[in-house]
C-alpha cells in the first residue's frame, strides 16, 4: 500500500460485499419504516407491493404520492447509510447505483415483470440522484476536516 493513500490500492472484496449487503439491508429497513409510516398516515393496509410494487407509485392517488416520497425520505436515510458504512466520496456513486439495481432486479422478480411505470423510474432516478450526492456530501465532508498534527502546545520558533 503505498504511503498516504487511504485504501486506494487494497482490493478487499470481502469489504466490498460486507458494505453492500449492510447498504441493501439499509435500504431495505429504511423503506419498510418510511412505508409503514406513510401506510400509517393514509390509512391503509401494509403490503409488499408498497416496497416493491411500480404500480403503487403514481401521481393520482394521496397514497400514491406519499409512497413516492416514502421512497424519496428513504434515499436520505440511503444517504446516511453511504456516510456511515462506506466513509469514500468516490465510492458513493457505486454503491449508490447497485443499491438501485439491485432494488430494480428484485422489483422484476418479485413483479415478474419490468418496470414500465414512467413515475416509478421517476421516482428511482431522483431517489439514486438524492442518495448518491447526500453521500459524496457527507463524505467529503468527513474527508476534508483539519487533521490535528499535534497534541503538545505549539512553540514559535
């Protein structure tokens, strides 16, 4: 590994599928709570077409729209995942992005069939967009605080 590089050269896949099943499992927790709250709040009944049905996500209906921001609330909490489990702003994208996929591919299991709902992909795309840049801000942030190099009082020389 060379010298002030923070894990630039180190390919540790065991790393990499640890964060991911712990960012899809974020994902997946955040947007169970987010709906129940949102199921909660129209009144009605808990189904997992909510998680991982397109049809339930639309503009006509209050249900329909609150599921939409469910899912746009769960990307903050994304987010946050992104910041706390993987700490890089060059990776955010990457995980962002599977995160989605992966979510589209269970989405057409679960549906046996793809996604063609227009504000289901709407509400994807704006979802990985507020994810992945929450991320990179979180993250450089952390990146870019002063590292104190030293302890002792400082003496003018």
């Amino acid at each position: 590994m060379a010298i002030g590089q923070f894990r630039s050269c180190v390919w540790d896949p065991v790393l990499i599928v640890a964060q991911m099943l712990t960012l899809q499992c974020v994902f997946y927790a955040g947007l169970g709570f987010c709906v129940c709250l949102v199921d909660y709040i129209a009144g009605s009944h808990r189904a997992l077409d909510h998680l991982f049905g397109y049809q339930a996500l639309h503009f006509r209906t209050l249900q329909g729209k609150l599921l939409m921001t469910a899912s746009v609330l769960n990307a903050l909490i994304g987010g946050l995942g992104l910041w706390y489990v993987v700490q890089r702003t060059k990776q955010c994208w990457d995980f962002a992005g599977t995160v989605y996929v992966i979510h589209v591919i269970v989405c057409c299991f679960v549906n046996a069939h793809f996604p063609d709902s227009a504000s289901w992909w709407l509400t994807v795309t704006v979802s990985v967009i507020i994810m992945t840049v929450l991320g990179e801000f979180l993250c450089m942030r952390t990146e870019l605080k002063a590292i104190p190099l030293s302890v002792g009082s400082k003496v003018d020389l």
